[in-house]
C-alpha cells in the first residue's frame, strides 16, 4: 500500500496529515513575512510593495495550485469552491481589522450618559 495511495486513508489519518500540513504553513508563514521584510530593506522597495507583491504572490499560490490540479482531475466544485472560500476568507480577515478601529473609534466618541 503506497503513503500516496489517499483513497484508501481512514479519516483520522486525514486530519492528522491536514493539521501537520496546516502547522507546515503557518510555520512558514511567520517565517517568509520575515524573509519579505529583509528583501525589502535590501531591495529598497519599500515594505507595501514588496510584501504587496511577494506575499500576496505566496498566499495566493497555495489555492492556486489547488484549484488547478482539482480542475485538472475533473473536480470543478472543489476547484470553483476554493476560489471563492479564499476570496471570502481574504476578505473577512482584512475587513475584520477595518471593523474593529471603526468600533473602536466610535465608542471614544460616543457621549457618556453621567450618573
């Protein structure tokens, strides 16, 4: 039986190899910020441009790479779902900050009621 051989994997087996893949990749992650950041004092470029363009190149090719090979073996859903999951989940996480100061910023305005 080959490691490779995923149809017959228990779904234990499963979460265990998609919870190192996921601890791969936020390991990873905290690594290459930090990699994007020395190319950009050394570069000149400055910090957005670069961690524009390295970064969002990084995040972006994982799902890349997934939707393909899942359109690739004839699985459009997966493919299609992955796209649009990312774009969801992109958008939240950079929403989120945006919501927070703007919730922030109007409880320090707001008029206090005395007492």
């Amino acid at each position: 039986m080959p490691i490779m051989d995923l149809d017959s994997w228990t779904l234990s087996q499963s979460i265990v190899v998609f919870s190192v893949c996921a601890l791969v990749i936020a390991i990873a992650g905290t690594r290459i910020t930090r990699v994007v950041d020395q190319l950009a004092d050394r570069t000149g470029l400055g910090e957005a441009t670069t961690g524009a363009v390295l970064l969002g190149a990084a995040t972006s090719l994982s799902g890349s790479v997934l939707s393909v090979t899942a359109a690739y073996r004839g699985q459009p859903e997966l493919a299609v779902s992955n796209a649009l999951g990312g774009i969801a989940v992109q958008t939240f996480s950079w929403l989120l900050p945006i919501w927070s100061t703007v919730v922030q910023t109007w409880n320090m305005r707001r008029p206090r009621l005395r007492t």
